[in-house]
C-alpha cells in the first residue's frame, strides 16, 4: 500500500512539473502528453541509432559509393580535415524531401547528420522548423553544414528517464522553456547546482570556465541564450555521462564517415595510429590554415606562443584516449573519444551578429 501511495504521488509530481513546462491546464492532457512524449523519444532513438562496427567492416562500409539509380542521390558532407587529403568520403541521401515527399534530385537542402533531404521552401513553411534552424538553412549548401530539425535536437538521443529526470531538474531551479537566460542567471545556476551537488562553493577558475561556456553558446552576442541552446547544452551534459561505447552506437554513417576521414588524414604514415608527433603536425597544419596570409610583424612572437600553445592542448587531449599506453590513437580511441563532441555539434549554431568577435571578417 506505501509502495502505491509513493508511486502515485511521484506520477503526480511529474505531471505538474510538465504541466508548469507546456502550460496546459487539463491534468488528463497532460498525462497523455507524457506518454506520447515518452513514445516518440523511443522512436526517435529506435530511428537515429546505428550499430557500431569494428574498424575493417566499418573502412568497407564508408568508402565512396555509386549511386545505385535515380531513386537516390549522392551529396559530400561539410568539409572535414581529411576532404583536404582526397579522402572526403561519399554518402546516399534520400531522393525525396522528408516533408512534401516529393522528388528531390536538384540542389535539395541535405542534413549534415543523416540521410534526409528537403526543399528549401517546405522548410520555411514547415511549423516544424524554427529559430536557429530556420536561420540556418542556407548553411545546407556550403562546407558547415545544416542539421534537420530531427538530429539537431539533442534531447531526442535522451531516453525517457534521462528526459524525465532533466524535467524534474529544471522543475527544482525554476526553469522554465518560455524565458530567456542572461550570463548573470546562467552563472547563478551553475554556481547553485554545483553547491548542491558538491557540498561546497564553485571555484573561481571553474566560474570563469562557465562563462566561457556562455560566451560560446551566445554565438550572436546578444547577452542571453534561448531554450533551444540551453536545453542542447543541458542534453549533451547528460549524454556525456554514458559509456563511450554507447555514444558511437548514437553516430549516423555520415558521422562515422567524416571522423573516419579525419582520423585517415592525421594518422599520416597510415599504420593505423596516430602518434603524438602526428596529432602536432596535423593540428599545426590546420590552425595555419585558417589564420591570414600575412601576419604582422610585431604580433608574430604573440602569434606563435599561441599557436605553440594550442598545439600542445589539442595534442595532449587527443592522445589521452590512449588509456592503454600503446605510443599512440587507434581509430578504436578515436571514435570513442571524440563521440560525445560530434554528437554535441549536430545542432545548428547562431548565425554571428555584424560587431560580434565571432562574426566573418572579409
């Protein structure tokens, strides 16, 4: 009888906290909601999902491939540090857009994440396309990429009582989907949430890493981050949480492809492993890449202490996942290491607002 008792009061619990979220006054809608809610998590999950293979089945399985017939299309993803080597792999897409289901054979709009496709006007008609991810669509066309509404939404790899305990939390600090949250809001929380996990006061160093971490997240610049930032970063903190190995079974093909060419292009004598001197030439060569031609003299020495150091933290990063103390990364260390950050950058970024320090400078 306490066992009912306390099963029911925790059922209820949880409906009002989702009734405080989805602001809907009928209790029995409510109920239905979270079953339904429930039920599309675990489809979400069931359709995302792909099997993890070992390296030689999974070498065979992304190199590039023919396009089979006219009911599909081949399209490059975003640009990976291998696509420089030649080595870009190649992948199926579907031939029809996921939200008219009509052909699609010319310049569709193709998720960076899976194999869907869509027509640039059914996205911006779409209910389901909003935010940043509206903002974003012509990012479809280029090297960065564009992540649909489905793989952009982290919340959607959460099983149901990662999701239900998420909601509880932000039941208990007052989080609520329909606010805005300044850095000073955002530093409150996160100082409050590690004194109750913790037992005691957050240190200066880690106060200075969150605001870091919202600077990052606040992309345009514009003070405070939405729901949709905020409830990805929450998503990817739990996520991180799980076994490595089962945040590579959450990877999709085009995922797996991209990381595999990267891997591919740093381990440069092709042994398969990347060594230490490997990882600092391949992060050195990237980072020159992407800084100007000409670099003023007297910020040289600025320049190349900076470098120097960004090398030698990636580096030191990259070769952590070597935890059996081999000499090197095997593509087995890699994927599972680097699993959690490719999940995290599936959702679409704000585009920089012109005065930004993020902002493209011409």
């Amino acid at each position: 009888m306490g066992s009912s008792a306390s099963s029911t009061k925790a059922k209820i619990r949880m409906v009002g906290s989702l009734k405080k979220h989805t602001k809907q006054e009928d209790p029995k809608m409510t109920r239905d909601d979270l079953r339904e809610f429930i039920q599309r998590q675990k489809e979400d999950r069931r359709k995302n999902s792909v099997h993890y293979v070992d390296m030689e089945e999974e070498a065979m399985r992304f190199r590039r491939r023919r396009s089979s017939a006219a009911n599909t299309a081949i399209f490059t993803p975003r640009l990976s540090l291998g696509a420089e080597h030649g080595i870009a792999p190649l992948f199926e897409s579907d031939s029809q857009c996921q939200i008219c289901g009509e052909p699609a054979p010319f310049e569709p709009y193709p998720c960076r994440v899976c194999s869907r496709v869509f027509h640039k006007p059914c996205l911006e008609m779409s209910s389901q396309v909003q935010g940043v991810d509206l903002e974003t669509i012509n990012l479809a066309r280029g090297n960065v990429g564009w992540s649909c509404y489905e793989c952009g939404n982290l919340s959607h790899l959460l099983t149901s009582k990662e999701m239900t305990e998420l909601i509880r939390e932000y039941d208990v600090y007052g989080i609520s989907k329909d606010s805005k949250m300044s850095q000073k809001e955002y530093l409150a929380l996160m100082r409050k949430r590690y004194e109750d996990s913790e037992g005691k006061a957050m240190q200066e160093k880690d106060m200075e890493l969150e605001q870091i971490h919202f600077r990052l997240m606040d992309v345009g610049n514009k003070g405070k981050i939405g729901w949709e930032e905020f409830q990805n970063d929450e998503s990817a903190r739990v996520l991180s949480r799980r076994e490595k190995g089962e945040l590579v079974k959450l990877l999709t093909p085009k995922e797996l492809g991209n990381a595999r060419s990267t891997f591919s292009a740093m381990d440069m004598d092709s042994d398969g492993v990347i060594t230490e001197a490997e990882a600092k030439q391949s992060y050195r060569e990237f980072c020159e890449k992407l800084e100007k031609p000409i670099i003023v003299k007297r910020n040289l020495a600025k320049h190349t202490s900076s470098l120097d150091m960004f090398v030698e933290e990636q580096t030191k990063l990259l070769m952590s996942a070597d935890t059996q103390d081999k000499g090197g990364v095997t593509w087995h260390d890699f994927v599972r290491d680097q699993a959690i950050y490719i999940l995290s950058a599936r959702p679409n970024r704000a585009l920089p607002r012109r005065g930004s320090k993020f902002a493209i400078r011409h």
